[in-house]
DNA sequence: GCGGATCGTTACGCAAGCGTTTCTTTTGCC
DNA sequence: GGCAAAAGAAACGCTTGCGTAACGATCCGC
C-alpha cells in the first residue's frame, strides 16, 4: 500500500516535521546522520562501516565519524566482529530505538495534522 | 484530509527520503536549514531574520548565517524593506523553487514506493 | 608463514556552524 | 534635534564535519 501525496503535503509534512524536530532536540542530526541512523534501525543487520558508505555513496571516514557522534549520544553501539575481526558490526541500542520511536510518532501526529 | 501513516511507514519514508537525498545531492543542507528553506516558501511572506529566529527557536545570527549560506547557493535572496529599512526580506528564487520542487517529487516517488 | 588485499580508524588542513557579544543603521518618541 | 530601542550583520573563539591520504590490524591464497 504505497503512500500517495500531493506536492502541496509532501513539502508541508517535511516542513512541519522539521520545524518541530528542531524546535524539540538541541542535537540537531545532519541529514547524513539521520540517513545513517534510519538504515541502521530499518535495514535487517549485520551493518558494516563500508556497507554504509557504499550504501550513502560517501567515504569510509564520513561513516566512522558519525557513528563517533551519534555513539556518543547513545544512539548506536559498535563491536568487532568476530568471525572476522576486521570487521566492526553496528548495533543498536535503547536509546536509538527510542529516539526513532519519538521521531516517528512526530511524523504520525505532522501527518495527521497536515490540512487539505 | 490528513496524511495517515503507521509508525513503520513514517520512519520508512524518512528512511528512503533521506538516503537518496543524500545520494543526489552534495549541498547537504542541516536540518535547520531545510526548515528555514521551507517556512520560507510555504508559508506567506513577508519573511524577516527576526521572524524565522522566534518561529525556529533559534538566535539571529543563525538565521542569518544560514541566509548566507543559501544565498551563496541560490536558494534565497535578501531585500532591505523600503518601509522600515531596518527589516530585511527574504526573497524567493526560481531556483529555490526549483530545488524545493524536486525535493517535492522525491518525497512523492518514495512515498509511492513505501511497501505495506 | 608471507605478501598483498581488505577493513576501519586516525591525522591533517580546511570549511562551516554555533552562541555570545559587539557594532551599524534605522526608527520613533519626547 | 537628541536618544533609547530594535533589526540585522559582523566579530570572536570554539566545535564539528569534510576529503584525502596514511596507518595498524586482520584475513587469505599460496
């Protein structure tokens, strides 16, 4: 069941959804971060530093950092992977799964609110 | 008529948005930037620095610096308001409209594409 | 076990964003 | 006219992200 939006709710979803995301959370994800963040919840793991960037058509240390950022605020975890310790797997954590759970309730509710 | 999503649809076009805006385009807007972009040219006119900051939550200056930034690429334009010239007015461009028009159809071709 | 390939991280110099503070210009009121 | 208030920009020091390039650790075929 795909979604069907007109040009008028697309953009006023994205920006009613914006407006209160940064009105909301002081950490202010880049675009890239988010990306990242939204495939490593969404997408089945095992997910690795250079499936990512492959996946984000970007570099290998563009994915290191922002799993450094977003580590520290708790929102995913890394560990060596053990069947092949070059290997670094990300793994989810709480916090994430929180964090995504709220900003999907925050689309729901923009959604539900958009006019026309 | 409201848009209705469950949760996994939500994050599910975020999810998709967000990858391939990243993939096409190397502006790389923040978050922040995007919702200014956007209140700009959804909501009516007129703009000004002092506006965007209260509606954002945010200060001056970084309405400013990203009125700057936009301006660098063409997104949007400024004018010192001939009835009070301390205000500034923040102008719409076509190729901001552009941009945001194809932002438009990409949120409405991965809508359609959303599984479920 | 050795040598090349692969994986993720780190180092480097640079650009851009941030918040606070300080102008500069303009207004409006007395 | 004189002066406080307001709007936006600029300055300052700091933090964070970027791309390129170099680096250690690990794997694997021989």
């Amino acid at each position: 069941m795909p979604i069907e939006l007109t040009p008028s709710q697309a953009l006023g979803l994205w920006h009613s959804v914006s407006l209160a995301q940064v009105r909301v959370d002081s950490r202010d994800l880049t675009l890239r971060q988010l990306a990242i963040l939204l495939h490593i919840y969404l997408v089945p793991p095992p997910h690795t530093v250079r499936g990512l960037a492959a996946t984000l058509g970007v570099t290998k240390p563009v994915i290191t950092r922002a799993l450094d950022t977003m580590g520290a605020l708790g929102l995913v975890d890394r560990a060596r992977d053990d069947r092949d310790r070059r290997n670094v797997v990300i793994k989810r954590t709480v916090e994430g799964a929180l964090y995504l759970e709220k900003f999907g309730d925050l689309i729901i509710d923009q959604g539900r609110k958009q006019p026309k």
